[in-house]
C-alpha cells in the first residue's frame, strides 16, 4: 500500500502541477459542454423557402403568407419560373421550393388541393423535417380556408414517451457526458506512459521496486478522478442549468461512469504504452478517440449502422455507456437493463488494461 499511495501521488503531481495542466483538464469541458450543446442542436430554424405561385388566387397567398409567418422560416422567397426554382435549389438559396398550379384555388374549393413540393438531398435529414413543417402549415391552411378539412387525421393523438416536447437538449446533454468524458478521460491517460519516456524517468520506473499493476493503478487513479469530478459537474450542469431531468439512480450513474473511466483508461494507457514519445501518444489517442464517437451513437443509431459494424460497436465502451445515461435521465432505466450494459463495460476494460499491462511489461524487459 505504501508503494502503491507513492506512484498514485507521483502520479497526481504529474497532472495537477502545473496551474495550466488544471485548467485544461477542467475549464475547456465545460466550456465545450456549453458550445457543444447549442451548436449539435437537432432543430432545423432559420431556412429559406421558393415558392412558385402560378396561381396568385386567394389560397395561394393565404398559403405562403402562412409560411412566411412561421418562426422556423426565414424568407419566402419568390420563384418567377422552373429555371429559377432550379438555381435556387442548387446554389442552395433555398432547402425546400414549393409549387403552387394555376388551379389551386379552384382544387381547394372542390375539397382539397396539392401543392408540389422539392426538397434539397444533400441535406437529407434537414430536408425531411422541413418538409414535416411545411406539411403541418399545409394541413392549418386547408382547415382555416376550408372548415371541412381536418387539420389531422381523425382520432389520432400523438405522444412523445421520454420527451413530450421533444426537446433536443434532452438527447444531447446527456450524450456529450459520454463524448467529453472519452475525450478527457483518453487524453489523461494517453500521455502518461510516453510522457515517462519522453523525460527518461521510465528507466527510473524500471528499476523501482514498484510491480507491473501498481504502476498502472497508480497511472489509471488520477484520469479516473478527473473523470468522476468532470462527471459531477456536467450532471450538475445538465440538470440544474438546463433542466434536463435525471429520472435514474445516482449511484448507478456514478458506478457506470467509474467503470466508463476504467475502460478507458485501459484504451488509453494501451495506447500510451506503445508510443515512444508524446507525440506518437497524441496522435494514437486522435486515431481512437474518432471511432470511439462515431461507433457511440451519437451521430446516428448504432441500429441504423450495418451488421458488421454494429458487431465492431460492441468493443465501444462509448456506446455501452450512451444507453446507460440516456436511460438514467430520460427513463429511469431498470436496474436490470444498466447492469446488461455495465457488463460489456467491466469486460472492455478487462480486456485493454490487460494488454495495457502484457505491453508495458514487455517494453520493461
């Protein structure tokens, strides 16, 4: 134990000594928890809309009136031709152009009317969601220029389970916890081994009596512990400033997040231990701090993803700990479902501090 307290204050002087090492490990999270949650937002506000009105009747004004008044758009702006719809589609002037034929106020007066709709592809997921916004104009349109029309389909009542208002900080909160603390958690541990050699005290390391996994517990506590404090704050954050609920145990969260940590530390000290200087350590840690987050979920569904790569996912420790979190604060997720999850977790960083531990003894010897 006295060896093994050695190396781990050893280990805290190497991170916490430098007053510009302190705030690096604390202050740019935080601030990347602020900028990140805006600037991931899943709303789509401020867009541009063509409208090529061939009917100029009543409707048709009523329509794009409707349009120019919702808060997610922009501008309206006005097409004079095909060739106009054209080229404001393709220099992006406009996402989505709507087309309005010279028989629209009379197809409305018989019952119902269409409008043409053409939508911007190379924004896919934007395009779709503006498309359901015009659509709900569309339907509010026909109701109030004709009464008979029902705004939504009779009887259908729509529900959000987890987030009624479907609020995009309830999904991304939780999801930068998971992000930011890889990419911390990576960082810590991905520099301390190289930064031993870069120095010349991994000889001194060589020839203390310290053992293989001491060494290594004393490198994995502080990463660890500045993981559990960065955790803490962002849970405070998330929950107190932006009012995204936590609905879970906080035990679990913290036993999840620890285990989280351990994983990566093992990723991390892996990767440490196979670089000769910093440098290599740093890009090393680049290199698998990429996968780690596109395979996590975040980006898009892991269930949307090919068969293959889902199976490769399976060794994120980023993904095991994405449902963990979002289960705790949107769900209340059973006891049952988190521990499914901490397993693969436990394994992951059984797995990476073992290699961790086989290479650093190797390089020893």
């Amino acid at each position: 134990m006295g060896r093994l307290r050695a190396i781990t204050i050893k280990e805290f002087w190497a991170v916490l000594r430098d007053p510009r090492s302190r705030i690096v490990l604390f202050v740019p999270p935080l601030l990347q928890l602020f900028i990140f949650t805006f600037a991931s937002t899943l709303d789509v506000k401020n867009f541009d809309v063509g409208i090529l009105d061939r009917s100029g009747g009543r409707a048709a004004i009523e329509f794009a009136s409707q349009i120019a008044g919702s808060p997610n758009v922009r501008h309206v702006v006005p097409l004079r031709s095909d060739e106009a719809l054209a080229h404001a589609i393709d220099n992006q002037d406009v996402i989505a152009a709507i087309v309005l034929e010279p028989d629209f106020d009379v197809q409305l007066a018989r019952g119902g009317a269409k409008a043409g709709l053409i939508l911007d592809g190379r924004r896919s997921n934007a395009a779709q969601i503006v498309a359901g916004y015009l659509q709900q104009i569309a339907m509010r349109t026909g109701a109030t220029l004709r009464p008979g029309i029902a705004a939504a389909p009779p009887g259908s009542i729509v529900r959000h389970w987890f987030n009624p208002n479907l609020d995009y900080l309830w999904f991304t909160l939780p999801a930068l916890v998971v992000i930011l603390g890889a990419t911390t958690g990576l960082a810590v541990t991905g520099q301390s081994i190289a930064r031993e050699r870069e120095l010349g005290t991994f000889d001194q390391l060589m020839v203390s009596p310290l053992r293989v996994h001491e060494i290594l517990i004393g490198k994995t506590v502080p990463p660890i512990c500045v993981g559990l404090i960065n955790g803490t704050i962002f849970l405070g954050v998330s929950v107190l400033l932006f009012g995204v609920p936590f609905t879970g145990s906080i035990l679990l969260f913290f036993l999840s997040l620890f285990i989280y940590l351990l994983a990566l530390a093992g990723i991390g000290l892996f990767v440490s231990a196979a670089s000769q200087t910093q440098q290599q350590a740093f890009l090393g840690i680049f290199l698998v701090s990429v996968p780690v987050i596109l395979l996590s979920g975040y980006a898009s569904p892991v269930d949307n993803m090919p068969g293959w790569l889902q199976m490769i996912s399976m060794a994120d420790p980023a993904r095991h700990f994405m449902v963990i979190v979002e289960g705790l604060f949107l769900k209340d997720m059973p006891v049952s479902e988190i521990l499914s999850n901490i397993v693969p977790l436990i394994l992951i960083a059984s797995v990476t501090i073992s290699l961790a531990a086989w290479l650093f003894r190797a390089r020893m010897e």
